[in-house]
C-alpha cells in the first residue's frame, strides 16, 4: 500500500514514464492506477497524460465512437465525462490485469454509487499501449452489466 502510494504521488508531478524502475507489468498497473485516480478526482490534465493521442473508444452511454483526431483533445472528450462521473462512488470490485509484449489490457468490474442518481454496476476494458518506458491508453469500452434474467 505505501509502495502504491508513493508511486502515485510520483507519478502525478508529471511523468508517466517510470518503466526504468519498475518492470513492464507493475508500470502497467501504476499507469492504470494513475488513470483511475486521475478520473476519481476528475483531474483533466493527469487523465490527459496518460491517453495516447490517437485514442478512441466507447463510454457507458456512447452511441458513437469516442475519438481523438485532428480538432479533438482528450479535454473535449473527457471534461463533461468527469462531470458526470463526479455524482458517483466508484469502487472496484474486480481488476485483472494482462500484458503480452507492449500492450496490456485492463479489465474492471466496478459499481458507481451514487446518492442522486441509480446506482450503476459497469464493466470496463483498457487497452494500453506501451511506446519505450511509457504506457498509454489507447482504447477503452465502458458498459453496463448486463440485466439479470
């Protein structure tokens, strides 16, 4: 715990580059680490340096592909996401993590809770690419558990 800690307050002065320290697989989980405090604390720029900016990917209620081109930052996407996100709760109830050579993969079940709106229990893939000693997301899919039947 204090390892992850430490790590996160390195990590957000900056640079997601920390690979030289840590081995592919433990800078993978620091990144998405990173990512998830960035998002619980809605903090724009920390999301920012963690996405490629070639990203793209689909959000909970996405009807279209969300992506980054020529004329759209991640800040356009991912401001009024943090928004919305900042009525909710989130806790994790299950991460597993998976690398083969330079691409990881993230998959989480988390549940949103929140006390204004229904609570929401979501599965999440994240795609990471991984350029030298730095990884960054590169796609994600964001969706609701299917319903009970």
């Amino acid at each position: 715990m204090v390892v992850a800690l430490s790590m996160m307050v390195a990590l957000s002065v900056g640079s997601v580059s920390f690979a030289q320290t840590l081995s592919p697989d433990e800078s993978l989980k620091a990144t998405h680490e990173l990512l998830m405090q960035a998002v619980k604390t809605a903090n724009v720029a920390m999301v920012t340096s963690v996405v490629h900016p070639a990203a793209f990917g689909f959000f909970r209620d996405s009807q279209k592909l969300a992506e980054l081109k020529p004329g759209v930052t991640v800040a356009d996407i991912i401001a009024p996401i943090l928004s919305d996100l900042s009525v909710f709760t989130l806790s994790r109830a299950d991460t597993q993590f998976r690398r083969l050579g330079d691409i990881g993969i993230v998959a989480v079940s988390t549940v949103a809770e929140s006390k204004k709106k229904s609570d929401r229990a979501l599965r999440s893939t994240y795609v990471y690419i991984r350029s030298g000693d730095t990884w960054k997301l590169w796609s994600w899919h964001t969706s609701d558990f299917p319903k009970k039947k």
